[in-house]
C-alpha cells in the first residue's frame, strides 16, 4: 500500500543542516518536507522508499529535480530518463511528467512560479 506524508516545516535560516536528513524514509511509503514555500516558489525534499513513485501529472511551472541519494526513473512527456544522485533534470511546465524510484531514493524540487 501507498501512502504519501508531507510535513510543512520550513527550516531555520542562518544555519547549517545535513541535506540528507532533512527527511527520512519510511516503508511503503514517500514522505515530503517542504523546506521553503514563497509566493514566487518552493523547494520541497522527498524521500522515496523502493518502488514508490508520483503519478503523472502535470504543473503550470517549471520544476529542477536534484538527485541526492539513490536512483530513480524520471518520465517527462512519456520519455524515461534515469536519473541518479548527483544529476539534475528540468521538468518543464505543462509537460506531463511522473516519478518511479528504482531504489530507495531522495530528491529536492525547485519549483520557480513565474
């Protein structure tokens, strides 16, 4: 079965915090933590356990896909991209696109509302 959790606590300015641990898996499940969220974007961190994913969808605006730990597959507009830590892929507004982890798999997201 799969759940999705979010949690809304933006992090604490002026400080240094381990990227990785902003946000932790759970079994089953993705879990995600928005870390900042203002009237022209948000970046939000989501932990993926094996196999889980989000749907296709799609977003009136822009979005960066950072890969920080683990391996997943990426579809925009029907085309898979596989996608690792370390790499980057844009999703571009209006392009459906929809998130498949191969592997336990972590990730930030810009989203730029412009």
């Amino acid at each position: 079965m799969t759940s999705t959790t979010a949690a809304r606590s933006e992090i604490t300015g002026a400080q240094a915090l381990p990227l990785l641990g902003l946000v932790n898996y759970q079994d089953g499940s993705v879990v995600s933590r928005v870390v900042l969220k203002r009237e022209k974007g948000n970046i939000t961190i989501f932990a993926f356990d094996e196999g889980q994913g989000l749907s296709e969808h799609t977003s009136p605006f822009d979005a960066l896909v950072q890969a920080i730990e683990g391996e997943a597959e990426i579809t925009v507009a029907g085309k898979p991209i596989a996608l690792k830590a370390g790499e980057v892929v844009l999703l571009p507004a209006e392009k459906p696109h929809a998130v498949k982890a191969t592997t336990r798999f972590k990730m930030v997201l810009t989203m730029i509302r412009s």
